[in-house]
C-alpha cells in the first residue's frame, strides 16, 4: 500500500470520529458496538457522498 494511501485512511477515520460520533461509544458488548460502528460509518460515508456532490472541500471544523 503506497504511503499516501495510509494519509488518506486517517483522515477518513479522524472525519468520521469529527463528524459521524465514531468514538462516542462506551463498549459494553459486541452487538451493540457493532451496531453503532456500522451506524456511524454508514453515516460518515452519507456525510462524504453529499460533500462530494454538492462540492465542498470537506473542512471539518464549523465556522
């Protein structure tokens, strides 16, 4: 995997713990982490499909 690939991987992750609540749960058990993993991703990926369409830049921080 080129080095750039892992930049990218990050960022995706960190917007999705800015923007989409990724880290906001406390694990208490498996189906329940599952869930909220899946449900936040899911959001993170709908966050990122709009920004592309309407063509934001995807700054994380509200102004």
């Amino acid at each position: 995997m080129p080095l750039g690939a892992c930049w990218a991987i990050e960022e995706a992750f960190q917007a999705a713990k800015n923007e989409a609540g990724l880290d906001h749960y406390q694990v208490r058990h498996y189906p329940a982490w599952y869930r909220h993993i899946t449900l936040a991703m899911a959001a993170a990926a709908h966050l990122a499909a709009l920004r592309a369409a309407t063509g934001e830049k995807g700054d994380t921080e509200a102004t």
